[in-house]
C-alpha cells in the first residue's frame, strides 16, 4: 500500500535543487540580449508604469533534467504578489550564452581601447551569469 501512495506524492523543487538553477534577469545580461529568451525586463503580467524608475524583481529559472511543468508548479508566476519567474531549458541557456559572449566579443574587437571602456561590463556580466549556472548544473 505504501508504495501506491508515492505515484500520487506532489513533487516540487526548489532553488536548492540540483536540477535548477534560480538566477536574477541581470544574469542573463542587458535586456538588448536577454529580452529574446526571456523577454522583456518588466512583469508579464503588465499593470506596471514602465515610464517611471521601478524594480522588477524577476527570476530566471535554468533548468535541466525535469519537466517544465513540474519546474512552473514549483516557481509559480503569481501577479498578487509580484512573483515573475521566467524559464529556459539549459541547453537554450548555454546556447544564449554563448552566442551572445561570442556576440559581444565580434563587437568589442571592432571598438578602440577607449570604446571598449564604456562596454566592459555587459561581456562581463553575461560570462558571470553563465558561470554561475554552470556551476550549479554542471553534470
């Protein structure tokens, strides 16, 4: 009788699990890059002035391994309490990261020393999310 009772058991994950990754939507770079895998920097959901200064706290949640339903029942979007979570496959994940690092670095090499300045931090940003994604998920 136990064993019948797992099939019905609710599995759910959380940012501690080894099949996910839970990173902030600056992980993933400027929104220039980011907004065509997990769209734009302000809530799905709208109702938002996106005229005025205000914080989206938006989640990215890389996952590997498991169902993305099981990932949606586990980081639910819910309007009610500005919770916004955003998902990609990890292999979609390391795809955008890497075609966006090669991106940035064709267009940095076309820069003088002095432009290249002003956008050393969107390379940087971007290679620093997907270390810490790989660092997690890494199997």
């Amino acid at each position: 009788a136990c064993s019948s009772l797992a099939q019905y058991e609710v599995v759910v994950l959380t940012a501690e699990s080894p099949e996910v990754f839970v990173a902030d939507y600056g992980d993933f770079g400027v929104s220039h890059y980011s907004s065509k895998l997990i769209g734009e920097k302000v809530w799905q959901w709208g109702g938002a002035d996106t005229h005025r200064p205000i914080s989206f706290d938006i989640k990215v949640v890389v996952y590997r391994g498991v169902s993305l339903e099981l990932v949606k029942r586990s980081f639910p979007v819910i309007p009610e309490q500005k919770q916004d979570y955003r998902y990609v496959e990890y292999d979609k994940a390391v795809s955008y990261f890497t075609d966006t690092l090669n991106e940035l670095d064709a267009f940095m090499k076309t820069l003088s020393f002095e432009e290249a300045g002003e956008f050393y931090i969107y390379p940087w940003d971007i290679y620093n999310g997907a270390l810490n994604m790989e660092r997690k998920l890494r199997k």
